[in-house]
C-alpha cells in the first residue's frame, strides 16, 4: 500500500483521520505490513500484504487476524493491546 493511497482513508465509521504504524515495507517503500487505528473510536486495520482490512468487525476473520496481532504484538502500544485484549 502506498503512502499516497493510506492519505486518503479515514475509519469507515467516523470518518476520523487514521494513525499508522508501519511493521514492514517493501524494497520500493510500500507498506507491506502494519497497523491503521482510529484515535476516535479505537478500531483497529490491520495491513497483510500491502491490503487494508477495513470490514466491519462482524465481516472479518478474528482467527487469522489473532495471528497477525500475536506476531506484531511486540511493537503494539498499550492502549492497542488492551484494546485487542491481548495482556
């Protein structure tokens, strides 16, 4: 994904402005892995393989998003883990 793209999505609920944070890039700078949240609402997007996942909670896979939160679980902030209820 690229960062021209990332600046014009907001959260789909509030239309709040979404944080970044950026695990892994590809040679060519694109996001390939990381993480948009709503300072809002505090929803959370992850990014697999440069694709934004931003469903509704009730639309998506929490198993295989589990996974991508527990590999990424180091460089969270706190308020995202207790968020996720991963502590």
């Amino acid at each position: 994904m690229t960062k021209n793209f990332l600046q014009k999505l907001c959260c789909p609920f509030d239309k709040s402005d979404l944080n970044i944070q950026v695990f892994t890039k590809k040679e060519n700078g694109d996001i390939h892995e990381g993480l948009m949240s709503c300072p809002d609402c505090k929803r959370q997007y992850p990014i697999v393989f440069g694709v934004p996942i931003m469903a509704p909670e009730e639309y998506r896979e929490s198993k295989s998003e589990l996974s991508f939160y527990q590999k990424w679980q180091s460089q969270l902030n706190e308020e995202t883990k207790k968020y996720l209820q991963l502590e």
